[in-house]
C-alpha cells in the first residue's frame, strides 16, 4: 500500500512541478513507452529528464508524452522493483524495457505501522507479489501461501471448501492457537478460523469445526503480503505478534486513466485416490473364515456360502466423492486523478466440494480510497464487505462420512429396490447397523453464513516535511449465523426427527491508534521514528436456539414443534480490551549499518491485577557488506551481501479453549439448561467456573535471528538464509494433571487454574533461493526454492510427568502425548514387534496388559509387543514415542518459463520426515468382528493356514492387537506436483482492436500427482481444528481435490 | 495558519487519546458470570450449585456404559456384541478399557467438584456467610464425595484419594500414590459420616437426607463385614419411616413419573434435555430395542439380557417383565410408527411395521425384524430404563438419546435386604423374624412365596434379580471372596442362544479392575505399591 502511495504522491508532486515550469521553459515534446522484459505496459513508471525535476509518469498502456527543455539529453526512467535505465532522447518514439531490479534492493516493504525499503531491513521479512500466486486455486489466500515463503508452514486441515488451513510462522509457538496476527490494511485479526456448529447436537461424533477465516475474504483483491518472521520484526505488536505477524496490502489504484479488470476462471475437481475396501465377494470369503474360527455362537451366514455368486456390492467410496468445481468472477474498477485514487472490485467465488454435502460461496466487494486533501492532509478508507456461506460435511472425524464409506458393509446398498434409503440390514441371522453415509449426508448438515465488514479509515497530519502524525481508527463487524439441521428422513429402519440448530453471533472490535512518523535524511544518516498509543476493544455475544419437528423440513424456528420442552435457548458474551503504547526507531548510516529498536507495552484485560501490563522490547542490526570499499572488487561474483542479527520478545494471550472470562478468575456460571433439580420453571443451576489464578501473567516468547542476504552473479542468483531460534516460555495452559485431579479442560470440567506454565524452543533454518537462469528478450527461465526446517522441543511442563495430549473418538484414544524432552504433537503407543506366530513365541512371551496366554487373550497371531520397560510384563510403562508430525523439512519449487507470450510454471511442494497416525487404518485393520467392512489388507492375516500373513489374526476378545501403537504410525513425507499453469497473453496487436490493453488466457492444473508412501487418501493430513494436539492424525481425511482449471483475465 | 490549524488537530487527538483511556478500559469482568464473593448468599443459590453434581453432567461418565460394562457384563448379566464392551464379557479387561477412563473419571470428578464446592463454601463461611444456608449444602458434598470413593474402592480396591485438586494443580506436583483399599473405604465411611452429621431429617424428594447417609454407610458396613453397624444403619433407615417399597417394581423403571419416589435413598438426577450433554439419562438407547427406534428416540440395544440371568428367575416372579423384554412383552401405551416417505407414502416394510406396532408394542422374536420384529442373539432386552418411544408414539418426552428418568443409585429394597444379610451375619442360615420381615417384603411386592429360612445364597439370589441391570452385581459377586467369585463366574453362560460360551481360569487379579493406562502416564506412583493413607 505504501509503495504506491509514494509513487502516486512523487506523480502528484511531479504534476505540480511540471505544470508550473512548462509556462517558462522553451520546449519540445518526447513521446515513448515503458515496457518491462515481457513486453508487457508498465503504467506509472517514472519519466523524468536528467538533472532536472521535470518529468511525467506513463499512463495506463506504458506510453508517455513528456514536454521537456531544448537543451535536455537524457531521459532517466524508473519503476519500483525495476532497474533505473537511462536514454537519450531522440526524435522519434522511445521505447524502453525495463527490467527486474537485481534484488529489488530497494522495494519498499510493509512492517509494523509503517514501511521500510527493503536495503534497511534488518529482521526476517519475507514478502510474496499477487503475480506469484495469482494461478493458484484457492479459496482463501491462506492456502496460496504453501510453499512460497521459507519459514511458513502452510498445511490445509482439509480438503473441505473453506476447511481450515494451519499457518504456522517458524514452527509451533504456542500450545493453544498458532495463528498468526494477519493485519489487512491495518486491520487486526487474531484468529484465524471461523467457527460451525458440528454435528455432536445432532448425534455422533463433531468434525471439524474451525474453518478458515481468510476463506471469507478474497484473495483477489490482495497486492501483497510480507511475512513478519522474527521477534524483533514482530515486536511492535507486542502481546499479539508471537505466532508471527501476516500483513496483507489490498490493491490501489494507480494514477492514470481508469482500469476495468474481469478475471473469470472454472475448474473441475475430482478425489485423487481412494482406499483399497474389500468387495462384496472378498467380505463373504472373509467372514466365512472369520466365523470358522470364532466357533460356537457364531452361525455361517447362508447366503455367502458360495461367495463366487456374489457381486461387487456396493461401493461405498465411489458413492460419497463427485466432481466438484470451483468458479471465480472478479471484477475490479481502479484509476487516479488528481490527488485521489480509487479501487473497487466486486467478487463472486463458488465452490462444490468432492465429497457430498460440502460447498462454500462468497461475495464480496472492496473499496479503497486515497486522497491527498490537503498539502498537509492526506487521508484515505479501505472498507471490506463479505458474505461467505459454506456448507460444511461431516469428515475427518471418526465416523464421519468417509469412515462409514469405508467401513459400511458392500452388503447393502445405498437405496432399496423401492428407492428408499438401505440401513441396517439383517443377512443370515446378523443385522448389519454401519450407517449409511450417503443417506445420513443427505439428511443432514451444517451451514455457516458468515458476513464481515471490516476497514480502516486513516488521516496522515502532515506537520513539515518529514513529521507527520497519523490517524487510524480500525473496525471490524462480524455477523455469522450458523445452522445444524437434520430433516425427518427414513434410512433403513432408522427414522431421523427433523431437527434445527439456528446460531446468531454477532462481534465488533475498534481499534484507535495515534502515531507520529519522522524521517530524516542528513548525508549520509537516515532516521527513522514511530511512535505512538493504540486503544483496542473486542466484544461477542451469541444466542442459539433449537427446534424439533419441523413442518415439512423447513428450516424456520417458526416451522419447529410448540412443546417447549424440546426447545433449547442459549447465550454467552464476552469481551477483552487492551491500551498500548509502541515506538520504533531505525538509523542507517552511509546505506552500510542498519540499526532498528522497537518498543512496546501492552495492558490487556486478560490478565490479573498483578501482571496487567507486559513490555516487549526488540533490536536488530543489519551490515551491507557489499557497500563497503574493500567489497568493491567482490561485485563480479558476489554483488550483494547484507548481515542481519536481531532478538526481540513477544507475547501471546491466546487462550485455551475454554478458559473463564477473564481467564485469571473464578466465577460462578450457569449451564445453558436444565440439570440436577433445575426443571423447567426453576432458576438456572450453577457451577464453579475455575480455580483462580491471580498472578497469571503474558506467555513470552524470545527470538534470536541471524540472516545474510546474498546476491550473485549481477543479480541472477538471490539467496537468503536465516537461522533463529525461538523460545516460548510462560505458556498459557490449564494446570490439567491426571483425571484423578477431578479437574480438567472440557466444557463440563471443573476447570483447572490457568497457569503460566512450561517452556518450548523451535530453533530452524529458512532458505529462499532465486535464481534467474536464462533472461532473454524472448525467453526467460526463473526458478524460486524456498526450504523450511524447524525443531521443536517441549522442555519443561508443570511437571516431568505432565504432557500434552490429544484425544480422538470421543477423546477415548489417547493419540499423542507429549512429555518435556519431545516435540509437541508426539504420537504415543506401544512398539510392535511382529505377531506371536509359534509355540515357542507364545511361550516365550511376557504377559500383555493382563492377559493369559489362551486364545481368549494372548494367542498365536497376536502382535508382540516390546517390552520397553525391560521389565518382563507389557503394560502401560511400555508405552512410548512413536513418531512426531513434525516434518524434518518442507519445500518449494517455482519454475516459470517465459516464451514470448507464453508462460509456463510448475510449482512443486513436499514435506519430507513427517510421521501419520493413520487411524482409520486401526479401524479398517480392527478385525473384531464380522459386521464392518475392512481394508483388503486384512485379507493376509494370520490364520492357522496363513501363519506368515502380514497382519495379526481376528480376535474379538484380545483388545491388545488393537492398542495404540506403531502399527498405525506412517511416513507422511510427500512430493506433491502442485500446479502446472500454462498462460497466453494475447499479443498487443490483437487485443488493442478491441479496446483492451491486456488479455491472458490460462488452464491450470492443481494438485496433479503426489509422490508418497502414506496409504491414507493425502497424506497432506494437518491439524484437526488447528490444534497441535492433533497433527497428521487422519480419522477420515477430507483429501484435498485435484483440479483441472481454466480462466481468462481482462483488462481495458 | 496552517501550521497553527495542525497543532490544534494535534492536541485534540491527544486529549481524545488521554480521555478514551481511563484506568477502566482494561478492567472487564465477566459478563456471563457472578463472582464467588458476590453470591451463594441464599438457600437456592447454594443449592442450585450442589444441584450439578447430582446429574448426569457429573456421573453419566459411569451410569452410561460403564455401569453396564462393570456392574453386568462383567458380572454375567449382561451380554454384548460391542467391540469396546467384549473384554468385560470374557474378563479380558485392559487396562486402556474406554469403560475404565470413563467411569474413573467421572467418579473423579464428582470428587473435584464436591471438594471445590466444600473449599468454596466453607470460605464463605469464614467470610462471613450464612452458614445456616452453607453447611447443609457441605453436607451433601461429603454425601457424594463418600458416595464415589465407595465406588472406587469397590471397582479398583487400593486407589489415590484427593481432597484438594486447586491446590495439586496449581503446584504441578501430580505424584499422588494409591492408597490401600481399607483406607480408602474408610475414607469414604468418614465422608458419610460428616454427611449424616450434616444432613437434615427430611428434605424435598431427590435431595439426599440424613438417611441416604445412613442407608450408603450400611451398605459401606456391609462391605467392611462390620454386620453390627450395617445392621444398626439399615434399621435407622427402616426406623425412620421416610421410606418405603414402590408397590409398582416395573413402573419405577419405565417412566420418570415415579422420580424420587418413597423408594429413593439416593438417584442420579435427570433431566430430558440435550443442552448441556449428559443432563439427560442415555440409557434408553443403549437399552432399548431397535424395533422401539423412532425419529424421537434412538435406541440400539448395545446391551442385552445374558443367557445367564434368563434363567435366574424363579416362576412368576413380576421382575422378570419388570427388568426384561422377551417374546410377547408389549406395552399397549407406547406406539412406535414409521414416518411417511417425501410423497405421503410408506414402503411396504414400513407399512407393515406400522400396523404390526398400531396396537402397542410388541416384542416379537417371530415377526421379520424389518417389520417390527426383534432378533438378537439372547432373545430379550433390557426393560429397566427403558422409556419408550417418544412422546408422540405414546411414551414420555424422549430428546434422541435423552431421557428425564432418574437412576436409582440406591433404593430401599436394598436397606431391606442389607438388614437381612447383616442380621444373617457370618452364620449359615438365620430365621429372625425382622430379617425375613425386610426380606420377605422384597419377595411379597415381587409376588413371590415367602421365605422361613434364610441363608447367603438365598439373599444373593434375591439381590441378583432384585437388582438386576442396576450395575450391583459385579460388587455381590466379589465382595463374596475370590473362590466364592470364582466358582459363580465360570459357571455361568456367557454365550448366546447359537452357543453356551463359558469363562475359564478366572484369576484373582481379576477381582479388581486395572486403573487406566492414561493415569498411570501422568501418575507413574499409581503403579507402585499401595502406601497407607491413615497413619494409624
């Protein structure tokens, strides 16, 4: 944002200037046009006679018209990200190419409250163009980030349309949220998901239920995005910065004549892969053999007695998956006169998801103004209007709609003969209860419409030259209403009641922030300074309401039954506010030695009366060791060198889930309906609402960073490399302890005390290389790599045998556990080792869990388990680590070809070193009993005619095989071909007839192939709901789509 | 001037700045919630809060499944198919059992909850509260804090004890050891005597009394073989007159009309709602047949009638259809129907299950099972908690998994026959007339002959039935002694109607459950040695 206000403030100055010498200068008049090394326009650049303050900018196709002085010789041309080129000025037309400025030394970058030119940065900043992700198919410009940023960890939670994407700056940061503070044009957000209802109310298990926020606003509008890596970047916003700082910059206009943009694409998408289930005919073999060998009680059903007849069955999988289709409109409106620019754009986003029940929508519409009211006044708004409305299916959850499609018995179908929907089935004498979950999608759901408005209005006091103080009052208003239903349906002999959830919240959060800005440039020193006080309030409330019985499935509140008893009415509201004062102060001298401090100090109602303010200093100096004299002989090889090191501490208020408002309280709080004695009629019962906790205080975190910036080759070789190390200390966790306590985190726990409690360090490497390997008038290659590596490591908790866990399937599985010493997220189980397969094994065995050797308990086909414990019994002491989540590294790989009009790029994004619990394959692998469909692996099991099958022997008594352990742990490492897009842009010549001054046509495609051993759908798995409790364990994946795209962009 | 017109615009953004941010915009209380020290300044404030711990939201952890898994398959009452629930039929329990979890942590939070609320109130005393208003409520507390460490002695015998969790939390110090059983029990038994201590003589119905004391810590005595003491509680309840036996044994399980009836010394209390989770009894759908499911009532009978109890009735004992539905149980009020396809009509299946259901139901071994039949692999349901269909077919109000009835944690068909067993004593056989008086007022309401002798077995045959699918047989069964223990177990069937499946080489580490896995991880003292809680 900041770079064009410059450019467009240098235009209006020019003008000025221009207007008044062209009355006594003699003249005459160059004309020309500025184009970069693709021969495409370049609007706005700078066109400006040698030694002199005359000059113009190029209009909207890159032309110029400049009257210039009779003695003038030279015309010096520039453009932000270009290298300045100079020419003589001759009689005809001129044209220019300009190119790529060798390490765009000089861009102008977004920091905190301000900008900064890229020369004088000193901390890890990382920034992405719109031109690099503008292919992409994306819903949310969360999800392009993948891959493009060193450091950036950005994994989709699910496929789901508008599902939840973990972003994670530089590893995990916090055991509650680690989403970063995404600021749009300085508009604040702190939470990165947007929130549905689930479907626990309406029986079962939940899903997911954090989506992602940046999915309802449009990536479309957005010009680019630094990244605020480290702490002394980051230290300007204090107590919200420690997940890392996103700044978002949406577009501007440009000075010159209006811009009508229309950007349409259209993609298909299918699943990528699906899982190998036995069919109809390998199921009856199966459970033939399996009822053999339970023996009595247990009758061979008849009609699978020559499973040969049999069919295929029903294909589960192929029933839940569709094609699906994303669809994009984009129409933007921008220009400039005078002292004001503009930019609008009006958005239409639609997406059909993969698997039924899931679609996501959003309209949108943006609109950014700028003006220069006053010489000294400058002011401007930028405003966001959204409505997202998704529909969310029920998936990556144990018995979610893919699990039952996967465990569903091929037996039955999806309808009955008469077109009813099949349900439980009884077959020889065994009723067959799985759900159907084409039925059970068809009959419910979940829908989420949520509306943000949000902007930001600014006044810039212009005091003289170099001081201004700057106004901005930011808003946001969000208004979500979220839906649960069920509709009265048949499935078999299960009727469904219809049912309606209907959810209102409503938020609003202000900030108001004043600061002075100084610069000033004294030969060979610069000076920087901000500072200033920011005031912020945050407030929700919500009110929900359930209905039973709908009349003919509408889903009205007024449509539901009048018997209140089965109504159900709910509320809750909260609020947080916090007072800062920041400053900040950057010194260059002679462009070698780069000094930047910040300040600031944040008072926030989080916290208890003894730790309401928290302090968070940073500092970092940077070295350009290539303006040194004795570097001056380097610049053939090496002509760019910069060291950085800074530190800086941030702080981090995300709460637990769960935690009392204000978290450092105990307060008394009443459940939602009626418990206990409290009938209808009567007050409302209570509860203690946690254990109070005065001192709690800011969780801290303190980052070291050390870069060097290199440029080789003139420019043909960018590499940047930074090390860091970053510790978390003073977590915000509730002092949870085994459940004995009798205290704990859920909903209906005794809350334990909020604590500041723990310690965590990532220490990591980011690398971002670019290499410009062939840059010819016609052709050019480039190629962008960027690697991530972190390690992270729990050190301390509130006490060595304290963890941090993760639960799946109605929190009974106990998945990951994390103890100090290891990285969060550590799958935990028991360690396999082979299957008891003789006599002697079994003879030689140590007693598992209890259990005799019989065939009841411990017999042959059973796993073995170590005895880690070494000593002589397996029992929970053997239980250990058994893989982390955590990737030793991640990876990008951007190749763009440039042939004429042609481009051509081909993205590649890998994880490699990362660890899957594949829990659905402990359920597809269970075999205890002979209802549920299993995975065709099952197939080599042990029996007594199989004694070297691959897998354990069925046993529905012996629940040891089954136990948490390594057998469910996969490498998750992946290389996945991300996208290919191949564009045309329609040569000059053609477009011009048609009154346009750009065409683009390109087809994509998405998510083409992946490279991976994981035997799960994708081994992309994420966090389920964005917590690091539960990363990479896949209960049911919603697996990202492949897409086939297409689309055009236009512009007059 | 202009300069002039800047520094006004100067000073006033920083006199907005200064005003807009008085030292109380970063003090927010809650919105939501009173603080402790603002209320339970009256009776139905402090009650209200004890009321929580009286529902499901605190127990149904236990009284949902695992008091199924514990107290019945594991006692051969029960029979099951779920793959968790297996284990608990063959006595191959693990120690990662759900069942286990659940129930431990559901004890254990009932502990957590009734000991903040002693420390809460117990502060507000000494700040000044109405302590008229506060001790009655601390008294309940120590009624059900005593009430749950019975339950934990009895299900994992040696176990840790807790009295203050805010302050273990908040010192990270997690190495809390297992205390011997006996200690633990006596805990317990000194909890409840606080409650009697405490407690007042009556009450409205459901709250608990001097007398649910009295009554828990006969059953405690019992437990202890401390016969004289059983038998002096049991009689304090008799004495007292408050109770009585419900003349209706089947009514008390099929409806929460008879809520808190005279019966009641203590119940775990239920209301039909779904919001918040676990306030309703979810045991209907675990229960009850799938020929009852209707679009308001779910109900997948996970647990079923073992072959084992089906022969444990004598001849026309009224229980029987009280507890259980075989072949021509029905009852007339409850008419489960299939609702209509989109276009008004039904399918044929359908069609006939609504007219096999238009008089009653019915429940039909005969019938096909998509037409109103029920097949499963023991021939019968649970009756007891079962409230039927759902409001429109008849039933009470049921909300899909939810119910409003309350579970009878102890009732006085239960003083009646602790008074006889501790009467009886250590003796082989006794014919005190006060003895067979309790007991044979069980056998009378069950329109069974009485009794002129009585010996052990008598009283846990009678119990057995009595308390059939309320989660005490397990308890029966091990309180005799392992060998006791050992000879019921492995005589029993454990199988279905296709095959007689029996459990051999019961151990007598079996005679109490593993703690869980999870525990033992954050608590590794939990697998070291018992340690004596009481000095001395």
């Amino acid at each position: 944002m900041q770079n064009k206000l410059l450019r467009l403030t240098f235009l209006i100055c020019l003008a000025a200037v221009m207007s008044t010498t062209m009355l006594f200068a003699q003249q005459r008049t160059v004309t020309g046009r500025v184009v970069d090394d693709n021969n495409a326009a370049l609007p706005g650049a700078s066109v400006v006679v040698k030694g002199t303050t005359i000059g113009t900018a190029t209009d909207l196709n890159g032309n110029f018209t400049l009257p210039v002085p009779s003695d003038a010789t030279t015309l010096v041309i520039t453009f932000v990200g270009m290298d300045a080129k100079e020419v003589p000025i001759t009689a005809g037309p001129i044209n220019v190419t300009l190119t790529m400025s060798a390490e765009e030394v000089d861009a102008v970058v977004v920091i905190g409250y301000g900008t900064i030119r890229r020369s004088e940065v000193t901390s890890a900043i990382a920034s992405v163009k719109t031109e690099e992700i503008q292919d992409l198919v994306v819903t949310g410009v969360d999800q392009a980030l993948q891959g493009k940023v060193a450091g950036l960890q950005v994994m989709n939670n699910s496929g789901q349309p508008g599902g939840g994407v973990s972003v994670r700056v530089r590893g995990i940061t916090s055991i509650n949220s680690n989403d970063p503070l995404i600021v749009i044009d300085g508009v604040p957000f702190t939470n990165n998901n947007v929130e549905n209802t689930g479907y626990d109310g309406l029986g079962g298990s939940d899903g997911q239920t954090q989506n992602s926020f940046l999915a309802t606003l449009n990536p479309n509008d957005i010009e680019s995005i630094d990244v605020l890596k480290d702490a002394s970047a980051q230290a300007i916003y204090g107590s919200q910065a420690a997940n890392g700082v996103i700044l978002i910059t949406t577009k501007k206009g440009k000075a010159g004549d209006g811009k009508v943009t229309y950007d349409f694409s259209y993609g298909l998408q299918q699943v990528g892969r699906t899982l190998d289930v036995m069919n109809l005919r390998e199921f009856a073999e199966y459970q033939n053999s399996v009822i053999a060998e339970l023996g009595s009680g247990y009758i061979p059903t008849e009609e699978f007695a020559d499973p040969s007849l049999l069919g295929e069955g029903t294909d589960w999988q192929d029933a839940i998956f569709r094609q699906g289709y994303t669809m994009d409109h984009q129409l933007g409106i921008s220009g400039g006169k005078e002292n004001t620019s503009y930019y609008f754009s009006a958005g239409y986003f639609d997406q059909k998801g993969i698997l039924i029940g899931s679609d996501f929508k959003r309209y949108s519409t943006r609109f950014n103004l700028d003006s220069q009211v006053k010489k000294w006044l400058r002011a401007g708004i930028s405003s966001n209007i959204t409505r997202a409305i998704q529909n969310v299916t029920l998936a990556d959850a144990a018995e979610s709609t893919i699990w039952w499609a996967t465990l569903q018995n091929p037996l039955i179908p999806v309808r009955n003969l008469d077109g009813t929907w099949a349900g439980n089935y009884t077959v020889g004498g065994y009723t067959y209860t799985a759900d159907n979950p084409v039925a059970t999608s068809n009959s419910r759901g979940n829908k989420g419409v949520n509306s943000q408005i949000f902007g930001n209005i600014y006044a810039d006091v212009i005091f003289f030259e170099g001081l201004s103080l700057r106004n901005e009052f930011s808003y946001q208003l969000g208004l979500q209403n979220n839906m649960a239903f069920q509709y009265e349906a048949n499935i078999g002999t299960r009727s469904l009641q219809a049912q309606l959830y209907d959810s209102r919240n409503n938020s609003y959060y202000y900030a108001v922030r004043n600061y002075l800005n100084y610069n000033k440039n004294l030969g060979k020193h610069k000076l920087a300074f901000t500072g200033g006080h920011e005031a912020q309030y945050s407030y929700w409330e919500n009110m929900g309401g359930k209905k039973v019985d709908l009349q003919n499935n509408i889903l009205d509140m007024n449509a539901g039954g009048t018997d209140k008893l089965t109504w159900d009415l709910t509320g809750g509201k909260g609020d947080w506010a916090m007072e800062s004062y920041f400053a900040r102060g950057n010194y260059t001298f002679d462009d070698r030695y780069s000094l930047s401090l910040s300040y600031r100090g944040d008072k926030s109602s989080n916290f208890g009366p003894n730790k309401k303010w928290g302090f968070f200093p940073g500092a970092s100096v940077g070295w350009t060791v290539t303006n040194e004299k004795f570097a001056a002989n380097w610049a053939n090889v090496m002509n760019y060198m910069k060291i950085r090191l800074g530190a800086g501490a941030v702080g981090n208020q995300n709460l637990p889930g769960g935690a009392p408002n204000p978290p450092y309280t105990s307060n008394v709080n009443f459940w939602p309906g009626p418990t206990g004695f409290g009938q209808v009629g009567t007050a409302s019962t209570n509860f203690i609402a946690g254990i109070a906790n005065p001192d709690l205080g800011w969780e801290s975190v303190i980052t070291y960073n050390g870069g060097i910036d290199f440029g080789f080759l003139n420019g043909k070789i960018d590499l940047t490399v930074d090390l860091y190390k970053k510790v978390t200390s003073n977590m915000l966790l509730f002092s949870t302890g085994p459940a004995l306590l009798g205290i704990g985190d859920a909903w209906n726990d005794l809350k334990a005390p909020i604590g500041n409690v723990g310690q965590m360090t990532n220490t990591g490497i980011d690398i971002s290389l670019v290499t410009r390997n062939i840059s010819k008038p016609n052709f050019s290659w480039n190629t962008s790599f960027i690697f991530s590596h972190y390690k992270n490591v729990l050190d301390k908790l509130i006490n060595e045998s304290s963890s941090i866990d993760g639960k799946l399937y109605y929190d009974n599985y106990l998945i990951t556990h994390t103890v100090p010493g290891y990285a969060v997220g550590t799958f935990w189980g028991l360690v396999t080792d082979g299957l008891f397969r003789t006599e002697t094994d079994l003879a030689n065995s140590f007693p598992q869990f209890g259990s005799a050797v019989s065939q009841n308990e411990t017999w042959l086909g059973d796993v073995r388990y170590k005895d880690v414990h070494k000593d002589q019994v397996i029992d929970s002491k053997d239980l250990t680590f058994i893989g982390s989540p955590i990737p030793d590294f991640t990876f990008g790989l951007t190749n763009t070809f440039r042939y004429r009009d042609l481009d051509l790029s081909i993205f590649l994004q890998g994880s490699y070193g990362a660890e899957i619990f594949n829990f659905m394959k402990w359920q597809l692998e269970r075999m205890n009993n002979v209802y549920y469909n299993q995975s065709t692996a099952v197939m080599d099991r042990y029996t007594a005619t199989n004694k070297d099958g691959a897998l354990p022997r069925f046993t529905n008594t012996n629940t040891n095989n089954t136990a948490m352990s390594d057998r469910y742990v996969e490498d998750g490492s992946y290389l996945r071909i991300q996208n290919i897009t191949l564009g045309y842009r329609l040569p000059g010549t053609v477009i011009n007839r048609a009154q346009m001054s750009n065409l683009r046509l390109f087809v994509t495609v998405q998510n083409l192939y992946t490279f991976t051993n994981y035997t799960g759908y994708d081994p992309e798995v994420g966090s389920y709901n964005n917590s690091i409790r539960l990363m990479n364990v896949d209960a049911g994946h919603y697996p990202n789509p492949r897409t086939y795209m297409g689309g055009v962009s236009v512009e007059f | 001037m202009i300069m002039k017109n800047r520094f006004i615009y100067f000073i006033v953004i920083l006199a907005a700045t200064l005003a807009s941010c008085s030292e109380s915009f970063t003090d927010r209380p809650s919105l939501s919630g009173a603080t402790v020290s603002n209320y339970y300044n009256t009776a139905d404030e402090v009650r209200a809060a004890t009321s929580t711990i009286y529902s499901g939201l605190a127990w149904s952890g236990y009284e949902a499944r695992a008091l199924d898994c514990i107290g019945e398959i594991l006692a051969g009452n029960e029979h099951t198919y779920n793959g968790d629930d297996t284990p608990f039929q063959l006595m191959t329990v693990s120690a990662t059992s759900v069942r286990l979890s659940d129930s431990w942590k559901a004890f254990y939070k009932v502990n957590g909850w009734t000991s903040a609320l002693i420390a809460t109130f117990e502060q507000k005393i000494a700040d000044g509260g109405d302590a008229a208003i506060l001790e009655p409520a601390i008294a309940e507390c120590h009624f059900l804090r005593g009430t749950v460490y019975f339950y934990i002695a009895r299900i994992w015998g040696h176990a840790p004890i807790v009295t203050d969790p805010g302050a273990i939390a908040l010192t990270g110090d997690f190495n809390i050891p297992r205390y011997f059983q006996e200690d633990v029990l006596r805990f317990a038994l000194e909890e409840l005597q606080l409650a009697e201590a405490g407690l007042p003589e009556t009450d409205v119905p459901g709250r608990v009394t001097k007398y649910s004391a009295k009554g828990m810590m006969a059953k405690l005595y019992l437990y202890q073989k401390d016969y004289a003491n059983a038998k002096a509680k049991a009689w304090e309840v008799m004495e007292s007159g408050q109770y009585d036996l419900f003349p209706d044994y089947r009514a008390m399980f099929n409806s929460s009309d008879n809520n808190n009836n005279i019966e009641t010394l203590f119940a775990v209390q239920h209301q039909c709602t779904m919001n918040p989770w676990g306030s309703g009894n979810q045991l209907n759908p675990d229960r009850g047949p799938s020929s009852l499911q209707t679009d308001e009532a779910s109900m997948w009978e996970l647990y079923r009638p073992s072959m084992d109890l089906r022969t444990a009735y004598e001849p026309n004992d009224k229980r029987r259809a009280g507890s259980m539905m075989e072949h021509g149980w029905n009852m007339a009020d409850w008419k489960p129907q299939k609702l209509p396809q989109a276009d008004g009509s039904f399918s044929p299946d359908d069609a006939a299950y609504n007219d096999f259901m238009k008089d009653g139901f019915r429940y039909d071994t005969i019938q096909d099972v998509k037409q109103g039949g029920t097949l499963n692999g023991t021939r019968s349901t649970i009756a007891k908690y079962v409230v039927g269909p759902g409001q429109k077919y008849g039933g009470e109000q049921v909300i899909g998994m939810n119910t409003g009835i309350n579970f009878m944690m102890q009732r006085y068909a239960d003083i009646l026959l602790i008074y006889a067993e501790a009467t009886l004593g250590e003796a082989a056989s006794t014919t005190d007339a006060t003895a067979l008086e309790a007991f044979n007022k069980v056998r009378l309401r069950a329109g069974l002959p009485v009794k002129e002798v009585l010996t052990l077995n008598d009283i846990m045959k009678e119990r057995r039935v009595e308390f059939a699918f309320e989660g005490d047989y397990w308890f029966d069964i091990t309180r005799q002694g392992f060998e006791k223990a050992k000879q019921i177990i492995e005589a029993q069937n454990r199988g279905t109607i296709s095959g007689i499946v029996r459990v051999t080489g019961f151990t007598e580490d079996k005679m109490f459950l593993p703690i869980p896995a999870s525990e033992v991880l954050q608590d590794p003292l939990l697998n070291e040695d018992p340690q004596p809680y009481y000095t001395k």
